[in-house]
C-alpha cells in the first residue's frame, strides 16, 4: 500500500456521501488510517495553540467517519445502525453526564459551596454515568473492530454488488508485454 493509493482512497471516500453503498475492508481500513494520522497530526500541532481548531478538526474527522463506517456495516451485510445504535447509546450518555454534572456545578455556584444535597447528588450521578462510560465505551470499541474487520459479503446484497478496490482491480488485468504489444501492433497493419 503506498501513499499515492492512500491518498487517492481517502478523497474518494470522502467525497462519496452515498450511504447505500458498500465499501471493501481494504478501502475501509486505508481511509480509517489517514483520519487517524490527520486527527494525531492535529492534536500535536494545535492543541495546546488552537485547542478550538483541534476540535473543530477532530469533529470533522467523526463526521467523515460515519458514512464510510455505514457503507463498511453494508459490505458485511448488516444495516448501518449496526454502527449508528451504540454510537447513539455513548453520545446519550455522555450528553446525560454533562447535564447532570452541569446541573450539580450550577446549584453549588448558585448555593455558594458544598452544603447543598442537590450538588453532591448530581456530581455523584455524573459520576457514576462517568463510571459506566467507561466499560461502555470500551465494549462498544471491540464490537466495531470486530465488525469491522469481518470479511465481505461474498454475494452482492441489497445495497449492491461485492466492492473491489481499484488497486485490486487493477492488479487483476493482464498486462501485455511489450514484445504481444509490437506483434499485435504489427498483425493490426
């Protein structure tokens, strides 16, 4: 795999926002390697300068990832909330750890310290949804990486045929040699 090809996959892949399609593991993976190279490259160079071009960066990096990982749950013959439901369930819980965390921040500004009920029993809940993201989010890790490296759907599915790479392809036409190219030229006269 060289660069050229890496680069070659990764603008196509992220100009093609067709969700009802399939993408082989090869083109998967490849273009999973730039956004990750792209997202580390991005934390060195600007999260301690311009932490908000760093998130900006790594929100766009997320976005480009979920219609690629849609098209990979197609490739092995699954619906792409295969990929959507825990990616929900982990957005849910992160979204009720802030509440309750920004709740409890609120009400012990507002109370002046440690002596409002209401705060400690928010930072407690945030905590313990804290506590489950944690087991969550590494299970939800192992279950995409199990279903993502599953080999394709050998037959073609309801989101069309089996995907080939173009390098694949390639690699699979006959190459004529020079000499078949002269004689054939020749025979043509």
């Amino acid at each position: 795999m060289d660069f050229e090809y890496l680069k070659d996959n990764a603008l196509k892949q992220a100009q093609d926002w067709n969700f009802g399609t399939r993408i082989n593991k090869k083109d998967f993976w490849s273009y999973i390697l730039v956004l990750v190279v792209i997202n580390i490259l991005s934390d060195i160079l600007f999260s301690k300068a311009l932490p908000q071009l760093n998130s900006l960066i790594g929100l766009a990096v997320n976005v480009l990832m979920v219609p690629v990982a849609i098209r990979r749950c197609h490739d092995i013959n699954k619906s792409g909330w295969a990929y959507g439901v825990p990616m929900l369930v982990l957005a849910g819980m992160l979204a009720l750890m802030a509440v309750l965390g920004g709740a409890a921040a609120v009400a012990f500004i507002t109370t002046g310290g440690l002596g409002a009920g209401v705060s400690l029993a928010g930072l407690g809940a945030a905590a313990v949804v804290g506590m489950l993201l944690v087991p969550a989010l590494i299970g939800v890790t192992i279950y995409l990486i199990v279903l993502f490296i599953k080999d394709s759907y050998p037959e073609e599915n309801k989101w069309g045929p089996v995907p080939t790479s173009d390098a694949k392809s390639a690699a699979s036409e006959p190459k004529k040699s020079q000499q078949a190219e002269v004689k054939e030229t020749k025979d043509n006269k």
